[in-house]
RNA sequence: GCGCCAGUAGCUCAAUCGGAUAGAGCAACAGCCUUCUAAGCUGUAGGUUAGUGGUUCGAGUCCACUCUGGCGUACCA
C-alpha cells in the first residue's frame, strides 16, 4: 500500500517540483476514520511554500493520477493531512501475497550482502546464569534474529575473561569447600562465592582426584573445573532458550597474540598515552571526553578499557558491516572511552551500534530482592524456566522496550503465569490450527479464487494489520527495538480473535468459507513468523 | 556535586522524524458459550502524561529548571 503510494506521488513530483525535495512519508492513522494511510506532507511545506497547507493539500490531490479502483477515496483533514482510503478488493487481495510467501513473508533482503556481530550476555564464568543476564541474553539474541531477517550474515558471540581477580577468587572459594569436603576445618571469606554451586564443582574435583589435589594452587585445577563446570552450564541454560554462539571470545587471547601489547604501543607513538606515578594514562581528554583514564596500573596490569580496546579493534579487523554490543546499564559509562581509543587509532566506530539495557528489578513478596553473584542472593535462569517454561520466560524478556526498568513480580511469574501475554498470541495461533483441523474435515479448503468477499471491518482490518508485519520487522531491526515485534503481534492477535469472533467459517458460503479460510492461513503464516522470530513455541493445541 | 536512563489509568506497559479525540493488558464492575478452542469477545469506570516555564500551526514526544527512582562517576570488570 505504500509502495503504491510512493509511485503515485513519484509520479506527481514530475508535475509539482516541491514534491522532489521534501520527504514524504506515509502512515497509518490512529483513528480509522482517518484512512488508511496519511501523509503530513502538505503541512510541511507550508514555510517553503507560504502557503495555507490545505491549498497546498488540494494542489498535490489535484495531480495525483488516482485509480479509483484501488483508491476510493481521497480527503484533506484536520490542519492539512491528506487522508487516503483504500477499496476493499485492493486490500483483500493482500492475503495472496502472504500465503506465497508463506515463511519468508516479514523477511527482507534490504542488507542482504552485509555482516554483522551481535555481542551479548559476555558474562564471566563465576557464575550461573541470573535473570539479570536473562535479560541481556533474549534482547541479544532477538537482535540478531532480525538482523537476519532484513539480510544480514550475523554472528553471535560472547566475549568472556577467565584471568582476572574475580576468578582468581572463584579458584580460592572452590579449593576451601573442597578442603572443607576433605574434614579441614576452614574459614570461608565473606567476600567469596557462597554459591552451592561451588560446592557442586567441589565435590566433582573429589570424584575426579580425589585427595591429591589438596596442596595444588587454587589457581590449577580448582579455578579450571570450576571454569569448565560454570561455561558448561551457561551453554545450556543459553540452549534451553534457543540461543546458541557462534563464537566464545576470549580476553586472554588478547595478551598471548600480543594486541594489548600492540594497542599500548599504538598509542605511545600517536602521543595519545604518558606515564604518570607509574601508570599509563590514556588522553582521552584530547579526544573530547571528560578526563584521562588509566590502562595500565602502576602493578603493571591493565585495567579493563585496554583490552577492550584491542577486542573491538578485533572486531574492525574482522570487517563487520555493522557491530553491535549490549549490555547493562552498569557499563554504560565505560564504552565512550573505548569508542574514543578506537576511533583515535583511525577505526570507524560509525559501524559500532552500542546498545543499553536497564536493570531488571526483581520483586518478591513486594519487596526488592537484591541480587549478587558473589552473595548467592539471585534467581537464576534455569529456576525461572523451571518455574514458568522457556516461552514464558523469553517473551517477558522481549516485550518490554530495553532502556525502561524491567520490574519482575516473581510472584506474579510463578502463580499467575497464565496471564502472560505470551499465551495470548499463542492461543490465537492454536485457534487457527484448530479451524484448519475442522474445516478440512468439512471438505473446506483455502482458496484464493474470492477475496474480494472479505468487505467485513473485522476482515478488513486483519488484513491491513497482516500486510503491515514486514514494515514492522523492518522498523523493529533498523532502530534496534526487538520489543516492537511483540507489540505488534498482540495488537494482531486481538485484531484475529475479533475476527474469529465476528466472522464464522462453518455456516457460510462455500466461496466465503474459503476465502476465510486464506485469511485465517494468512493470520496463523504471520502469528508463526513472529513467534518464530521471537524463539517462542507455536503450539497447535492449547 | 557531575553524567547517562527513566517517570503516562490502581498495577505492568504502548503511543512509528513533533501530528488529529493519549491506547492495550491485568485488577474492578456488567454482559456473551445447544454452532470452527470462553487461555476468547462486548460494554462501564479509570488521566492536569511527576511539576513549572519555553519553542510552534500543533508537545507525552523537543529545550531549560525542579522533584522522584535506577545506573555510573576507580590504578574493579
């Protein structure tokens, strides 16, 4: 419908050369009355033009060459809008298109051709994996799914440090539980893992070495077996939600290939870097940011902004289209001076898209709870899809536009699951499989031969709202906002239950029947395509 | 103190570059199943969009200030 009308006033702007240097856009009205696609255009020109914008509504509705049977009506409203209506047989045949394209409809092939690395979760291996991460995993990875479905090649990854202080705590805290194991008496730090998960992986470093390990450095085989054993659990929480990496990047390659080392010297020779009381001081101030930070402390070791310096210079060097990172608002301040070392060192950091998630808030008996890995005090997620399932758990994650606060009612997740919304769209999508089963019993098909019978509002509007799904996936990808696809799958799922409610299929005629029937197909190809895209199950009985 | 993100119905959230009468779900109340799934549909009620000023044809949206909450502001990551 709007590529229609795109050509249409392409072909006007021939006639009226205002028409070439201004952006027309069209869209849909909040209000029905108002059409089914509006344009602004005529208001916009006012200043250029010095010209009341009705005047210049009616000159543009004047030069368009309007097919009447296509646009039945066409009006100028409110301070300027024009208002175009579209007929009821253009509409219906809408629905040929979708069944054709069956599970590709909603794709596109805009940035076919292009790559692009979607980086998230990136948590350390110190502990399962929380609700708190939850979040960063299933808005990570929808991203990436639409990335796919406009065209681009994605890779997924995860970039983890198994060398730092934390780790080097995580090994100390599994070596005293298994000491503890082993009838020494222990005093257990408070600031260690408290986790049972330790004395999970404890009690496995028993089984495979039994006592010989006692006098070993915490760092040996304690920290490794507890490294394996939390990865090999992030994995599979991260698959029991659809999410599989491709790649698991490792900080610590950074140091043995040599790129810090090659970063620091980059930057000496650019002047961009002094000592100072030992340390190595970046000039960020000289690149526009607030004040110079330290990348190398005087113990000799790095901080943190250095090797994610050479991590996303990496990542330019692997030549993405597009770079995208996630993460939690806790490491929103740090990435301005990474972009800055980059983009110092000559890279393009426009390809970088930085996205920030907001903290997830968990409630429990109306209270805060508040979480920490290192205290043990969190949800995790595999408790959470214990609790509620997979489907549950990833649409709550996804509904919700990432940089408001996520408040979880644990409670409410638990007890009241059924109020998901996430059940909503699924019933509607088993609705339809159920109508199928039914109708082929009856000796009804779906056929294409009579949509122009589908003139009912409720029909109409299922339409209108199925043709506008590819716009929408489209929009969902280019602005990063996963949360528009599940906005826009309830607002198609109550528009088919009013259907489904107003328009029957056993009882009419045989060419409505089956016409319907398309229709109800075309619904369930775009309920399918979303969910899908949302990794959310599409059950064919509720 | 400074920076970033937010504040919309009792609760959780929408509102597509600044567009027309701010919309859904839950909760509350009143209805609809002898016919394709009632996990549904219909109706009622619920708002000074935190506040004050400004920008303009037009502001929930942009600007300034104030209030409230979250996260930062390390030679932690």
């Amino acid at each position: 419908m709007k590529n229609y009308l795109t050509n249409l006033f392409a072909a006007s702007a021939e006639k009226l050369i205002y028409l070439k240097d201004v952006d027309i856009s069209f869209s849909v009205p909040k209000s029905e009355s108002h059409g089914d696609l509006s344009t602004n255009v005529a208001m916009l020109l006012t200043k250029q033009l010095k010209k009341n914008p009705r005047q210049i509504a009616e000159e543009i509705i004047k030069s368009l060459e309007l097919d009447t049977n296509v646009i039945t009506n066409v009006e100028i409203a409110g301070p300027g809008f024009i208002n175009f209506h579209f007929s009821s047989e253009y509409v219906s045949q809408i629905i040929d298109n979708i069944l054709t394209e069956n599970e590709k409809f909603g794709k596109s092939d805009k940035y076919k051709g292009k790559t692009a690395n979607v980086e998230f979760v990136s948590a350390n291996p110190t502990g399962p994996l929380t609700i708190g991460h939850g979040r960063n995993a299933v808005l990570g990875d929808a991203l990436a799914t639409l990335l796919e479905y406009v065209g681009y090649d994605v890779e997924r990854e995860y970039y983890f440090n198994n060398a730092g202080r934390q780790m080097r705590v995580l090994g100390d805290s599994v070596k005293l539980r298994y000491l503890e194991m082993l009838g020494e008496t222990i005093e257990f730090p408070d600031d260690y893992y408290q986790g049972e998960y330790i004395k999970d992986i404890a009690s496995s470093v028993i089984e495979e070495y039994g006592e010989k390990v006692k006098s070993e450095d915490a760092e040996g085989v304690f920290k490794q077996a507890a490294e394996q054993a939390i990865f090999t659990d992030i994995k599979n929480t991260l698959s029991r939600l659809g999410i599989i990496m491709k790649n698991f990047f490792n900080e610590h390659t950074l140091y043995t290939d040599k790129k810090i080392d090659g970063v620091l010297a980059a930057f000496k020779e650019k002047g961009l870097s002094y000592e100072n009381e030992d340390a190595v001081w970046l000039k960020l101030t000289d690149m526009g940011n607030e004040q110079d930070k330290v990348i190398v402390k005087s113990t000799g070791e790095p901080t943190y902004r250095l090797p994610d310096i050479a991590y996303h210079i990496n990542k330019f060097e692997r030549n993405y289209d597009l770079i995208v990172d996630l993460f939690g608002s806790d490491h929103a301040a740090t990435y301005p001076d990474v972009m800055a070392g980059c983009r110092a060192l000559g890279y393009d950091t426009d390809k970088v898209k930085v996205m920030i998630h907001q903290f997830v808030t968990i409630m429990e008996n109306g209270e805060i709870v508040k979480m920490s890995t290192r205290k043990a005090n969190f949800v995790t997620i595999d408790e959470l899809i214990d609790e509620v399932g997979a489907d549950v758990v990833r649409y709550f994650f996804v509904m919700r536009n990432m940089n408001t606060h996520l408040n979880f009612e644990l409670d409410l997740a638990k007890k009241q699951s059924d109020e998901n919304p996430v059940f909503y769209l699924q019933y509607a999508h088993a609705r339809i499989a159920s109508i199928l089963r039914m109708t082929e019993q009856e000796n009804l098909k779906s056929s294409t031969e009579f949509l122009n019978l589908l003139i009912h509002p409720s029909e109409q509007r299922l339409i209108k709202k199925l043709h506008q799904f590819a716009e929408e996936i489209l929009y969902a990808a280019e602005n990063f906002e996963p949360n528009k696809v599940a906005n826009y799958l309830e607002e198609l799922a109550a528009i088919f239950h009013k259907f489904y409610t107003d328009c029957r299929i056993l009882g009419s005629d045989k060419t409505l029947a089956e016409a319907r029937i398309a229709l109800a197909k075309a619904a369930q190809i775009v309920l399918r395509n979303g969910l899908t895209l949302l990794k959310v199950s599409t059950p064919e009985r509720m």
